[in-house]
C-alpha cells in the first residue's frame, strides 16, 4: 500500500498540471486525456488501499467508516466545483489546475512527514498516542468478554 500510495502523491499533481494547462493551451483532445487519465490512475492506486485500510482498523464499523470517507470526497467535489467557476475566472484554467497541484503537494508532504512520525515511533521501539488508545481500547474490549463469559456460566 505505501507504494500506491506514494506512487498516487506523485501521480496526481503531475496529472492535474498537464490536464490544466493542456486545456489552457487549447491542444488537441488527447493532450487533457492524457491529464485525466494520470489522475484517474493516481485515484485508483490509492482508494483501494485506504478503504481496506479502515476496513482492517475499523473492523466493527467499516461500512460506517467507508461512508464517512465517501460523503467527505463527496463535499469536497461540491464545494471545488463551486470554487472553481471563481478560481478558473481568476487565475485561469493552468493558474487554478496548477494551484490545485501546490494543494496537493502539500497535503503529500503533511501525509508523508506523518508517516515518517509513525515508523520513526515504530522502529525505534516507542509507542504513540494512537497506539495507546488503541491498545486501551482492545484491554475495555478483552475485560468485557470475560465478563460477558463469567455472567453466562
């Protein structure tokens, strides 16, 4: 998964840059093709990892999980597309496809330094917050089985 994942970080400005500034430079048919089929690449490399990923972390509630991510990509479309008849207007089609692309280095790099955070803590044998709670959560959990078990004998 890290690989379609990093592969997906790059993938998807490379793509929103040549979608946008083919449109901007009215090239032939094939030039935004090319653009949209880079993103669309870059989308399948990652979705499926990230809902088998909250499948696997989320096993009692994936569904509840996979619908949350999908209504938030679901908003998000909305409000870009309401964004984007004043972004296009003012910064052009390559202006606003190339702000888009900064976007999402961005957020690359924000994901990838949190990623670092995590092997670092894994490796090097500390335990972050999250594995914390997690392994708080899985204690509550093992305790109410016993009791669930000694109640029915």
């Amino acid at each position: 998964m890290m690989f379609n994942v990093g592969s997906a970080l790059v993938l998807m400005p490379v793509g929103l840059l040549i979608y946008g500034w083919t449109l901007a430079y009215s090239t032939h048919i094939v030039g935004p093709l090319v653009g949209h089929f880079v993103i669309g690449a870059a989308s399948a490399a990652y979705l499926p990892g990230l809902f088998g990923y909250l499948s696997t972390i989320k096993q009692q509630s994936a569904s509840a999980a996979a619908a949350a991510v999908q209504a938030a990509m679901f908003f998000a479309a909305a409000a870009l597309i309401y964004i984007s008849v004043y972004g296009v207007q003012g910064l052009g089609i390559g202006g606003y496809f190339t702000l888009l692309a900064g976007i999402q280095l961005l957020a690359a790099l924000v994901a990838a330094l949190c990623v670092r955070r995590r092997f670092r803590a894994a490796f090097s044998g500390q335990s972050s917050d999250v594995d914390q709670q997690q392994l708080q959560l899985q204690r509550r959990e093992r305790q109410q089985q016993l009791r669930q078990q000694k109640e029915e004998q």
